[in-house]
C-alpha cells in the first residue's frame, strides 16, 4: 500500500519538474551563484539576434567613449541596477515552455527582502542552435519593455 502511495505522489510531482530544463539552465546561468551582466563580452556566444544588435552598439558606443554611459546601464535580466544577491537566488524560479527550436522561460524574483515593488517578472525567449540554447531577447513584464527594442542614443550627437 505504501509503495502505491510513493508511485503515486511520484507521478503527481514528475511533471511539475518538467517545468525546468535545458533552456531554464541557459537562464539561470546569469542569475545563480551570481548575478552577471548579460551585455558583458565575455558572454556573447550566450545570446542570438535580435538582442545582439543592441550589445554590438553598446560595444561601439564604450569603445568609442569610455567616460559615457553606454546604450545598457542596468541589468536586463534583473529590469535594475541594485539587488540582494541572496534575495535574488532565493526567490528565482523558472519556468519553461519549448516549442521546437524555440523557447520561452519566465523568471520571477525578488531584488530584496521587502518591498513590492522588488518583484520581477522576466521572459527571456531563447532559440535552439547546434543543440545549444541562446538567448533571442529579454522582456520585462514587471516595466513593460523588450530589450531588443530599446534605443541606443548613447554618443549621439543633438539635433
């Protein structure tokens, strides 16, 4: 009896855990241990089109002028500048939906212990290469903005 039970409850919970996967992982690389910046060089076999049209001109941009603020001065996946490390990693989950060579994960956090305007809703969409997710574009549902949309007008001359 016992063991039926056991089976049971372990087929109850299996499909909750198919919410994470390989694509939650390409996501929770830039939130846990550490919280990384996803503009940053050192990561850029980690993402796709369209979002890297943005990181090439803000590369530009801090190439070109290193005393201004480059097109990205936040955090995408994190929709801030300033966090709790430790809230972040203990309020994290993710949530995948893959259709085919596509796929969206939707992470949801706190950046500090209080406070509701600490909540974060974000949607990273990825897209299958070479068995490898990358990283398409981040939206943030919390502020409402897709990161490969934003508008670069760092170093531009006025009009």
């Amino acid at each position: 009896m016992r063991l039926t039970v056991l089976a049971a409850a372990l087929s109850i919970a299996a499909p909750a855990a198919a919410l994470a996967g390989p694509a939650s992982n390409a996501v929770k690389f830039f939130y846990v241990p550490a919280v990384k910046f996803e503009a940053d060089a050192k990561y850029r076999d980690r993402f796709t089109e369209p979002v890297t049209k943005l990181f090439d001109l803000n590369d530009q941009v801090q190439k070109a002028k290193p005393d201004e603020v480059p097109c990205i001065d936040f955090a995408p996946g994190l929709d801030a500048q300033d966090f709790d490390q430790k809230t972040v990693a203990k309020t994290l989950k993710l949530a995948e939906a893959v259709d085919g060579d596509s796929a969206e994960v939707t992470a949801t956090f706190s950046l500090f212990p209080e406070g509701d305007d600490s909540k974060r809703e974000m949607v990273w969409s990825l897209k299958r290469f070479d068995g490898k997710w990358k990283i398409a574009d981040i939206t943030s549902k919390t502020s409402g903005w897709t990161l490969s949309a934003l508008e670069c007008l760092a170093g531009q001359a006025p009009e």
